[in-house]
C-alpha cells in the first residue's frame, strides 16, 4: 500500500472513497459544509433522516456529488470535545472494516477533524489513523481460507487529508502508524493459527524472521 499525504482541500482529491469524521449535531459551515454542498446536500439529508447521528463508529455511505470521491463514508466521532488515541485508532478501523466487500484501491481520509479534537495535533493523527487502516484491515478468517466475500479491501494507496499542515512530516509520522499496525497484525495472526501449526519451532522461526527484518 503506498501512502500519500495532500495538503488540498478534502472535496478537491481524487479517490474512490473518502472518509469524513463528524462529531454529533455537526455544524454545516466552512468545509464540511462546502464538502455538503458538493455531495448535494446528501449529508446534511442524512443527518436530519436520523440515518446519521454522529454516535461514535456509526458510518452511513453516500455518493460524492461533485466532490473528486467516488463516495463519501461518514464515520461518527462521538459528543465528546477530545478524542484519545486508542479511539482514533477504531475509528480509522472501523472505516476501514465498513468497506468490508467493497472494490476500494483509493481511500482517502480527512484528518482536520480529527486533529482538532487531538488539541492540533496533526502528526499524532496521521499516525493514528495509518495505524488504525492497516489494523482495520486484519481479518483472521483469511489465515486460512481464500474465499472470505466480506474482507476488508486491499489498498492500493491511502490518501490523508490536512489542508496547511506539513506534509513531510505526516507523511513520516504516519509511515509509523502503518509499521505499527503491521506489527500488530503479525502478533494476531500468530495467536489465530492453530496450536498444531505454530509449534514452539515455528514460533523460534517466526522470531528470527523479525530479528532480521
């Protein structure tokens, strides 16, 4: 998965779907507004159908209008002003499993909202958020079967949105998060595997695998 961080306004990159947080009774101005504006007000129509309540982890899908996205998925922040770092990391997994199924090679996410709910902390988001596509990404019933239809998809590039910040550095904050995840991922998969299948030897080789990498 290569990974891409733009400075450019959400509705303005490419992509086949674009992640937008929310909080709860979000306010329809400056850019999510402009970004509703562009999807034909279909945010703003979910919000007030109830199908979006901006309850944390709730997602609905909606076409991307005249915005470059295929799609926008609208992911729930919760009420609360600060977000912790762990619930970051299920939010970017949560949108990630809601692709489960989908053909998706482009997904990008909007960090702005998330950073100002980390007191500015743009770097610690795209971390986060990285980390929590590639642990979203983990499913356990493909360690031994190849026919799972409701996998999340495989990315072909992931795109991260901060308009003004500073590329370079998210981009190597977030090139963290994804070593992180994938670390993570390695430790799952090896306490999914059947006894019979991870020896203790297994185990050793696995661990000298690492070592090396």
């Amino acid at each position: 998965m290569q990974l891409r961080v733009v400075t450019d306004q959400p509705w303005d990159v490419p992509s086949d779907v674009l992640v937008v947080p929310i909080g709860a009774e979000p306010a329809f101005d400056g850019p999510l507004g402009e970004l509703d504006r562009r999807a034909g007000g279909e945010l703003r129509s979910l919000v007030a159908f109830g199908e979006l309540t901006g309850k944390r982890y709730a997602t609905a899908i909606t076409a991307g209008g005249e915005s470059s996205a295929g799609r926008l998925l609208v992911i729930g922040l919760g009420d609360a002003p600060e977000l912790d770092r762990e619930t970051v990391v299920r939010v970017a997994s949560s949108a990630e499993r809601r692709l489960g199924g989908r053909t998706v090679k482009r997904l990008a996410i909007w960090l702005s909202p998330i950073v100002d709910r980390l007191a500015g902390d743009a770097a610690g988001a795209a971390e986060l958020v990285a980390r929590g596509v590639v642990e979203g990404g983990y499913d356990p019933r493909t360690i031994y079967r190849d026919d799972v239809e409701t996998v999340p998809p495989v990315l072909d590039e992931l795109i991260l949105i901060a308009p003004g910040a500073d590329a370079s550095s998210l981009a190597t904050a977030a090139e963290r998060g994804i070593i992180i995840g994938e670390g993570a991922n390695f430790a799952r998969t090896l306490s999914n595997r059947a006894s019979n299948d991870v020896s203790p030897a297994v185990l050793a080789d696995e661990a000298r695998i690492i070592t090396y990498i």
